[in-house]
C-alpha cells in the first residue's frame, strides 16, 4: 500500500518537473530539476539500503512481466533513456546532462503512469483493475530506483553496461532463497 500512496506522488513529481523547479543533489547546489522530498532524502523508507529498493523494484517488474524473469533489462533501457557514465557532482557540464536525463526518465515514467492511471480510472472493481494497479506499484517502485538519488547512484555503478541478471543474483539472490 505504501508504493501506492507513493505512486501519486511520483505523478506528481513527474507533472511538476513538466513546469520546472529544482533538486538539491543533497551537497546544497541546486538543479533544474524538483523532487518529493521523499525521493531525495537518504531515509527512503524504512529500508535505507538502495540494494533493497532495486530488488523490491526487479521483483515487482517479474510479477507484472514474467518473460523479463529469463532476462532481466535494465530499467534505463526498459524506458528508453540513454545509458550514461556515472556523474561526477563537481562537473558542471555534467550536471546539466545529468538534469537534461532525469527530466527524460521523468517524461517516459510519466507517460506510463498517466496511462495506467487513466485506465485504472476507466475499468471498474476488479481483476482488470487489480492487474493495472499492480502496473502502477511496479512502475512506482522502478521510478523510485530512477529518481532517488541514493539509490540511482547505486543503481548506475553495479548495473551500467554490466550483465544485469548476474549483478540481480549477487545483490538479490540470498534475498530470494529465503522467500522461496
């Protein structure tokens, strides 16, 4: 239920970056793009660890799409979003390239969000609508992966070009044993 209280706030987040703000990295410069608090304080929850949120997230993807259990895809290519070398906060050309990708991550995960909410809208009580509302959980979670900044930066080192399904089983894998 928590990831459904914080799916509107992502929506929200993604219209608000649509009519411009800013986001502290958290080193007190500012950027061009604003977040939820909620997504930029390190205290992203009651698990703090951004491992964590990327395997809550991967989980949540399997459930909605089983064929990405085989093959897991990176989220940035899930959404169509230009991978990147990590960026360096002192950098000032990268910062605005780093501004320039949060507002395309922000524009893809919104239209995904607009369209599931628009259809949860539409369909009346019942597996239809279940099934979109766990879209919009998985999407929340693989949002939050995106735009935390704590989290996205971990994100970015272990899974880069890296093979995403091994980097799953080292970071993931014991968590799994135990729910099986």
């Amino acid at each position: 239920m928590l990831w459904l209280g914080a799916a509107a706030y992502i929506s929200v987040a993604i219209v608000a970056l649509m009519f411009g703000g800013y986001h502290s990295r958290g080193k007190g410069e500012a950027s061009g793009v604003k977040l939820p608090e909620h997504l930029v304080s390190h205290d992203v929850g009651s698990y703090n660890e951004p491992e964590h949120h990327i395997c809550v997230a991967y989980e949540a993807l399997f459930q909605l799409e089983p064929k990405y259990h085989t093959s897991p895809p990176n989220f940035y290519k899930l959404l169509n979003v230009p991978l990147t070398s990590p960026v360096l906060a002192d950098d000032s050309n990268n910062d605005s390239d780093q501004d320039a990708r949060l507002r395309i991550i922000m524009a893809r995960l919104e239209g995904k969000m607009h369209k599931l909410f628009s259809e949860r809208r539409s369909l009346p009580q019942g597996p239809g609508r279940d099934k979109v509302v766990k879209a919009i959980s998985a999407w929340n979670k693989i949002g939050l992966v995106l735009l935390n900044h704590s989290i996205r930066d971990v994100y970015a080192q272990k899974f880069g070009e890296n093979d995403v399904g091994k980097v799953l089983m080292k970071m993931c894998g014991e968590r799994w044993e135990k729910q099986t």
